[in-house]
C-alpha cells in the first residue's frame, strides 16, 4: 500500500532534480559567459566592481542549488 507514494516521491524528486540541473547549468553559463557583457560598467554598485557582484551572484545561485539538491533530491527519506 506504500508502492504509490514512493512512485509519486520518486517522480517528484526526479522533477526537482531536473529543475536544479537547468538551474544549476544556466548559472554557469551566465556567471562567466554572456551576462557580463550586462554589468561590464565602470560605475561602481554598493563601492564594488558590478562584475565582481555579477559572478558573485551567480556562485551564490549554484551554492543554493546544491544545497537545495542535497536536501530535496538526494537525501533518503525511506523512514515510512
């Protein structure tokens, strides 16, 4: 009587772990890639470079992501 519920946990952490990787894929892409031709200003933001902020944003993002897969996608939650 569990089967469903484990099938239904598993798709969902699937999905999740899909959502992630695009996510994940999409903040390395724009850390060092294309986005920096958006913030490359001489004018300095909060007395920092906007560049340095930009790839800074964009490891933090990744940071998120991981953890977020650690807790919703790669954990085992088999106590029920």
């Amino acid at each position: 009587m569990n089967e469903p519920s484990s099938h239904s946990d598993q798709a969902r952490k699937r999905r999740r772990g899909w959502i992630l990787a695009f996510v994940f894929c999409f903040a390395l892409i724009m850390g060092p890639g294309p986005g920096i031709m958006l913030v490359n200003t001489a004018k300095p933001f909060a007395g920092l470079p906007p560049i340095y902020l930009w790839g800074l944003l964009w490891y933090v993002v990744e940071v998120v992501v991981v953890i977020l897969a650690f807790r919703l996608v790669w954990s085992d939650d088999d106590t029920g």
